[in-house]
C-alpha cells in the first residue's frame, strides 16, 4: 500500500564514500572563525540510535567540533523510519539525557535538544491519523521530514495538511537532494504556497552529494526560498566539508539569507 514511500536503505552509506570536491571559487581569506548561524537544527550526533555516531565518544568529539565551529545550540535529530530506525520518543528522550549528563562532566559548553526526522512512510502516516505526538522544537512547533530522493512521494499535500492542522511547523530536510523535485517547480511552489519551510544542508554547497545537487542548493538560495541551513552531520567527514564551505564564494551569498535559525535561541524565543 505504502510502496511509493520506500528509501534506499543505503545512502547515507554511500554518501560516507564521497569526498568533497574542491570548488574554483575559493575567496582569498579563510573565515574559519566566523559562522553564520548559531544553532543547527538538522543532526545524528545521538548516538546508537540510527547511522549518524555509533559511540558516545562519537558524539562527544562532533559536539567538540561544533563548539569550536561557533555554534551554541544543536538540535538532535535522528531518523525514525517504519522499516529501519524504529525510534520512539522515549529511545530519542533518554538518550538525549545520557549525551547532555556526558557533555556538562566534559565541560563542553552546547545547548542541545532533540526531535527527530521523519521518513514520510505508513508509520508517519499511522502517526498522524492516529493524533500521535510528534518529537518538534521551538515555539513554532517545527517537525523536520524527509522523503526518498528519486520518486514524487504521493501523499505529500496531504501530510503537510495534516501536519498544518495539527499545529505543526513542517521544515523539508535537505530538498536539494530530492531528484524529483528538480524538474517540478509546481511541486515547490506549491509547498512554499503551503507555508512547508526549506532547510538545505551545508554540504550539498561543497559538493558532497554532486553537482546537481549543489546547483539545486544554490538556486534555492539565489530565490531566498531557504529559511534554515542545518549540517545534516553523520560523521567528521560532514564536519570538514562544512568547514571548506566557509572557503566558498557561496558562503556569503548563505549570510545574506534571513536565516531563522538562530531564533531558537533562548534569549530569542
């Protein structure tokens, strides 16, 4: 019935084999110390529960990294898909609790929080049909999803509808990477139209899943169709593309954005 939702269980594993590209448009003066936004709002640093870290270890040196990157605040999201990554709330609570006790007997000053990413799949369905609550963050109540990346998922209206009606914030993870969308701007038009918000990842800009998905990123950011960049981050690999990214000419056209991440902010919300 739900066969139109089905992902391809290996391309995060995949995507670990690709190395960033480097770019001709390397600005002259590295910018590594300065940063864009101050929270990100899309990760896999809570570890053991889907592909992102494996240890706390793992999770520890990211969140050292991100610190040292300039960031103040990271939402932790991890999978839950019907088939794969079968989290609850309660898994993704509690594991939360053990990464923020590990961080404050480290002493590595971040503010996390955690909600997850949702596969569009029949057990999102059967969430929302059955008024199940949804992991979200913010006053906003956003709920990040994601879809499989080359079919038109059926059904999409529908759940944004939904998610709308439940007094949800939808945010559409990474729609750069979603080959289908490419050749639909009626499609994307239609979920802006909706209030559906874009999030991009930092590294497609780099490209470390291609160039047309680069290209995509850098036409949704060349409209100002982005609201949020997040880093998607799996692994240090995500880290150093997210660093060369600060090395792109493309990097100043993301500041100029009105980027609402760092509304998450305590002080802002």
């Amino acid at each position: 019935m739900f066969s139109w939702f089905k992902k391809n269980i290996t391309q995060e594993e995949e995507k670990e084999n690709l190395i960033p590209n480097n770019s001709n448009n390397l600005v002259e003066n590295m910018i590594e110390n300065t940063n864009i936004v101050n929270v990100d709002i899309h990760s896999h640093l809570l570890y053991g529960i889907d592909d992102g870290a494996k240890t706390i270890e793992d999770t520890l040196e990211l969140a050292k990294n991100f610190v040292e990157m300039g960031y103040k605040k990271m939402v932790f999201t991890p999978h839950i898909m019907f088939d794969r990554y079968k989290n609850t709330p309660e898994i993704i609570l509690n594991r939360l609790e053990d990464v923020k006790n590990a961080l404050a007997q480290n002493n590595i000053n971040l503010e996390v929080e955690a909600a997850a990413e949702y596969y569009l799949d029949e057990g999102f369905v059967k969430k929302m049909r059955e008024n199940q609550p949804l992991l979200c963050f913010g006053k906003q109540k956003y709920v990040l999803f994601e879809s499989g990346f080359s079919n038109k998922p059926r059904g999409l209206k529908e759940v944004v509808f939904d998610l709308l009606s439940s007094g949800y914030k939808p945010i559409w993870a990474h729609p750069e990477r979603y080959y289908y969308l490419h050749k639909d701007e009626a499609l994307l038009e239609d979920m802006l139209s909706r209030g559906v918000l874009l999030q991009i990842n930092q590294i497609s800009l780099v490209n470390y899943y291609g160039e047309e998905c680069r290209k995509y990123a850098e036409f949704l950011i060349d409209k100002k169709y982005v609201s949020f960049i997040g880093s998607d981050c799996h692994s240090l690999r995500y880290v150093s593309a997210m660093k060369e990214l600060k090395t792109q000419k493309i990097y100043q056209k993301l500041s100029e954005l009105k980027l609402l991440n760092d509304s998450l902010l305590d002080n802002d919300e």
